[in-house]
C-alpha cells in the first residue's frame, strides 16, 4: 500500500491524511498489513467492500460524494488490482458505495476517488431495476456495466407443523381473551406447553 500510496496525487494523499491521518494509524493495519474481508476460492475473491468511514454516520458512509475513504478502503482494492490480480470486479446488493467517492459526477480525472480506486478494471454490476437512478450513478462514475434484474416475486411464507398450531393458538387466544377469560387462561397453558416443546 505505501508505494502505491506514495504515487497517488498529491491533493489525494493530502485529503486521505487530513481526514484520516497516516497510513499507519489506520486501525485495520494488523502487523504492516492490512486486513482484507473475504473468501478465496480458486482464482475467485467474494470480499466484503470495505465502509468509508469507521461508524460514525452510515448514511455518510453512502451518501456523502465529499467523504474521503480511509486508507483501508483503498487498500482493498489496491490489493485487489495489484495482489490479487483480478480480472473484473463484480458488485452484488442494491447499494454499494464506490460510486458515491469524491469527485467530478462525469468525465472523471485521475484525481477523481472511484477512478484511481478502480483504476481500469471491468466493473459488472447486477442491479435491481427498481432503481435507477442508483444504476446509472453507478454506470457513470464507475464504469459500471449494469445487468438489470426484476425483483423476486413475494409470497407469504406459512407456518408449518409446531408454528403452524402455535399461530392458530396466538390468534384463538387473542379473540378469547376479548370474550372469554376462562378460555383464555386455558389457552395460555396451551401455548406455554407449545413453546417448551
């Protein structure tokens, strides 16, 4: 990370420093390196994109186009492109936060934080369709490619066996308690022996 840390932009390197201080300080950094959320298999990396911050506004974290990640973030991706030396990346889940980096909204520069994160790897993106306007951010300031997907149909999801005559116990138990209290009492048994079962 320090070398390519050292090639970033000056103004980048400053703006990483001024927000979150030296490489070094990074709470993430274990032993010189950092720590990097994820599953290999093969030639495969399912990684977790790093927050850009460090929980003190979630909203932020997603949101905020003038937040600076911390040396973590970057160094995830860094090692991506550079140690792991993968081919594409794919973003999976609705919201990510990469395209939501500081920088210009079109014709990125090398200054610009989702560019120099990046940098020029294919980026496939299986975004909802439902939305929009989060895909075609995504699209202009990551180069995403999207890969629109409908949402899954919904269906109700019934109880079966024990919880099925549990419920069936709540529900009579509720109707008795408003005519019935002896009921009532009697069913609450019923549902406490349910339960322990």
């Amino acid at each position: 990370y320090a070398a390519r840390f050292a090639r970033l932009p000056a103004a980048v390197r400053d703006a990483l420093n001024e927000r979150w201080g030296p490489p070094d300080a990074d709470p993430t950094l274990r032993q010189g390196r950092f720590t990097i959320a994820g599953w290999r298999a093969g030639n495969v990396f399912v990684g977790i994109q790093p927050s850009r911050s460090r929980g003190e506004n979630d909203y932020a974290s997603y949101h905020d186009a003038d937040l600076v990640p911390p040396h973590a973030y970057l160094a995830f991706y860094f090692w991506l492109r550079d140690a792991y030396r993968i081919d594409a990346v794919i973003h999976l889940g609705k919201h990510g936060n990469l395209e939501w980096l500081p920088g210009k909204s079109v014709a990125l520069s090398d200054a610009c934080w989702p560019d120099l994160t990046l940098g020029p790897l294919p980026h496939l993106y299986p975004f909802i369709v439902n939305d929009p306007g989060e895909g075609s951010q995504a699209k202009r300031r990551a180069q995403a490619v999207i890969i629109d997907h409908l949402m899954p149909p919904l269906t109700r999801a019934e109880n079966y066996g024990p919880l099925q005559d549990l419920e069936r116990q709540v529900d009579e138990y509720y109707e008795a308690l408003m005519v019935d209290a002896r009921r009532a009492k009697l069913l609450r048994k019923t549902i406490l022996a349910t339960i322990a079962e």
